[in-house]
C-alpha cells in the first residue's frame, strides 16, 4: 500500500472533471494536494473546496518554461499525478492539424515535461510517485480518435517504460486507463457511451489504485476487457468489429 496521509501531492489538471474529483479524494485522505491548471479562478474555487491543506499554482503544460516555473514554486513532493487532457472528436477526413496538435501536446508532450521536471528530485532522494492518465482508447487504433487515442497511447507507453527502469528504486509509477467519463471532454461526443461514468466514482476507483501500489488499472472493468481483449484480434477482424 502507498500512504497518501500526511504526503504532499501535485495534481496537473486538477480544475474540473475527473481532475477536480480525484483532489477532492486525496484531500479528503489526508494528502496535502497542490493544484495545477490554466484557470486560476476555477483552481481558486477548488481550494476553497478541499476539506484539507492545499494550495494551487497556475500552470501552461503546452509550455516548457511555465512547467519549470510551476514546479520550482511547487517545491518538493511525494507524488505527481497528470490529469490534463485534451480532446477533440476528430477522423482521417476532418483533419484538423491545429487540434491534433494541441491534443498531443497537453495529453503526450505536457506529461513529458512535467514527468521531466519533477522526475530527478524523486530520483535523487529515491522515493516519489508518479501517477499518468491514459485511456482505453489507447489500447488499439479506433475510428474518430485521431490525435487523442495516439497521445493517449503514448501517455500508456510512456508510464510502462518508466515503470521498466524505475520497478526496482523506490519511485513508485502507475498508469490509470480509463473509459467514459461524463464531463466537458464527452459532452463533445454525438456516439452512444457505454458504461458512461460521472467523476466521483470514477475517482474512487482512481484513488483505490493510487493507495494499492498496484501498476496499472483498467476501468470499467467489464468495458476494459473489451479493449484489452482487443489486442489478440487479428487485423482483419478488429476492423470489422471496430469501425
């Protein structure tokens, strides 16, 4: 189990939705919970909230220079969990590259750059958590998902490699995979959502799997298995069944 009692903890992409939710449980479990998002305003709201000690600092994670600001005014932490996400439905034929841009710099490039200013600190005293949000969108190929179901993927990638060289420091990595979410981001989409979840009780589970220690968690369970299993498909049949 990893305590989250009495640990400091900086939440990139906390302001609402899934975000707001999962502060909202760590706060409530005792964390000190530091905040991070571009609207002050609503980060100011959330603070105000929060049952225990915590703070917020503005932050551009499209920004390499904003995300070594922020995280030099953060100062030290025990953990780091990257919330902040994009999205824009969008297929092949509706190419928008000024959208598939921004999808991938704040869901893929902005964990590399806060993952990066926050990662030597924990290397260096040799404890730290770091917690990265990825999709089950990002198991496979699906139609209408460019740009966010490849930055999603790449989120995926990025924690299992770090998970590789880091399983045997005392630096403590998780990827959390989730599916629909009701929020601003899904409230986008004009397709049939199964298993739709609100926030709260997504972060439950989210939060769940921070404190086990485990390393991955796919949820909702059942819908997970679907996309999972869909890795065994051949090609041919995954794409009759998926487009």
């Amino acid at each position: 189990m990893i305590p989250v009692s009495g640990k400091r903890y900086w939440l990139v992409g906390a302001s609402e939705g899934l975000g707001r939710a999962v502060a909202q449980k760590l706060s409530a479990a005792g964390a000190e919970v530091i905040v991070s998002a571009r609207s002050e305003e609503r980060l100011k709201a959330l603070c105000d909230e929060l049952p225990g000690p915590s703070s917020y600092v503005t932050l551009d994670v499209s920004d390499s220079a904003d995300v070594t600001r922020a995280a030099a005014e953060v100062g030290e932490i025990d953990g780091m969990v990257y919330l902040a996400g994009l999205y824009w439905p969008m297929k092949s034929q509706d190419w928008d590259a000024d959208q598939a841009e921004q999808m991938v710099d704040v869901n893929f490039n902005g964990a590399l750059r806060v993952v990066g200013a926050v990662l030597p600190q924990m290397m260096e005293r040799d404890a730290g958590h770091i917690v990265l949000t990825g999709s089950l969108s990002g198991f496979r190929g699906l139609p209408g998902a460019i740009g966010y179901g490849a930055s999603k993927a790449g989120v995926m990638y990025l924690g299992e490699s770090m998970y590789a060289d880091l399983k045997h420091t005392g630096v403590n990595v998780q990827v959390i995979n989730p599916g629909f979410i009701r929020t601003r981001l899904t409230d986008k989409n004009d397709f049939a959502m199964p298993f739709i979840m609100d926030p709260e009780p997504a972060a439950d589970i989210f939060v769940t799997h921070m404190r086990s220690g485990k390393f991955k968690k796919s949820f909702p369970t059942l819908f997970s298995l679907f996309f999972r299993g869909s890795q065994f498909l051949p090609d041919w049949l995954y794409y009759r069944v998926f487009s």
